[in-house]
C-alpha cells in the first residue's frame, strides 16, 4: 500500500502478462496472447479497437437486468 492508502487500478505490464489481477477476478477471457495482441494493435493505431473491447466485454451481455431495474423501466420511472 502506499502512504496515502490508495492502490492503483491499473497494473503495470511487465510484458509477460497483459492481463491485471483485476481482469482475472472479473471472468474477463483468460486469452491474454489474444488480449494483449489485440490491444497493442489498438494501441498502434492499427485497429478501431472494436475486437479488443468485444473479448473484454461480451461476457457482460450474456448478465440478467436486475429485477429492480427492469421495474423502473416498466413503470415509467426512468425518465
């Protein structure tokens, strides 16, 4: 911990792992050859990034909406 008892977010990348602890508590794929390929390509300018933020994120569309959530929407209340 540092003296003001705030870690980082964000891991450093020491290179052999493009994956940071909190990617692997949170089921994100463990494809790291994959991730890290396609961020640096990102990174580069070589790609929009579309691939990358797909392998990342898809997983997140496969969660249910919150009952509580759903009855906001049906109930008008979500303006």
């Amino acid at each position: 911990m540092n003296a003001n008892g705030l870690e980082p977010i964000v891991t450093r990348c020491n290179g052999n792992n493009l994956l940071s602890p909190a990617m692997l508590c949170c089921e994100v794929p463990q494809e790291s050859d994959v991730v890290g390929e396609q961020l640096l390509d990102f990174l580069d300018g070589r790609t929009d990034g579309e691939e990358l933020l797909h392998t990342l994120y898809d997983h997140v569309l496969d969660e249910p909406v919150p009952e509580r959530m759903r009855a906001l929407f049906s109930a008008g209340s979500a303006d």
